[in-house]
C-alpha cells in the first residue's frame, strides 16, 4: 500500500504505479466522492471509450429476485 501526502493546496499526487494501472492521462477528469469515510476517485469515461468493457463477463450468477 502506498502512502501520499495532502499538500497545502489540499492537492494529492497519484502514485506513478496507480496511474500506470488504470490508464490515468494528464487533464482527465475524476468524479471525487466521500463514500463510507473513505474518499473514492472515480474516472470520468466518454461513452464510447466504454465500448466492450464487459465483454467476457459472467452471466449465468444467480440473481436476486428483484434484480431480475
């Protein structure tokens, strides 16, 4: 686990390893949210650059009724 530092300006660096792993570009936006106490970046993605990002994935889990 990485440790990062809140500076000043309350800005905080992605570590170089994260940001390889997820694809992280300069001037990409995040959509920041306090989730449970922790705070979650998630990538803000255009449409078409979701194209097949579930591909592969399993559907035959059982469901929940209500989920159906």
């Amino acid at each position: 686990m990485t440790t990062v530092t809140v500076s000043t300006k309350y800005q905080v660096v992605i570590p170089e390893d994260v940001r390889k792993s997820m694809g992280v570009r300069p001037g990409e936006k995040f959509q920041v949210m306090n989730y449970g106490g922790r705070v979650q970046l998630i990538p803000l993605r255009r449409m078409r650059d979701m194209k097949g990002i579930l591909r592969g994935m399993n559907t035959t889990l059982a469901r929940e009724a209500d989920r159906i």
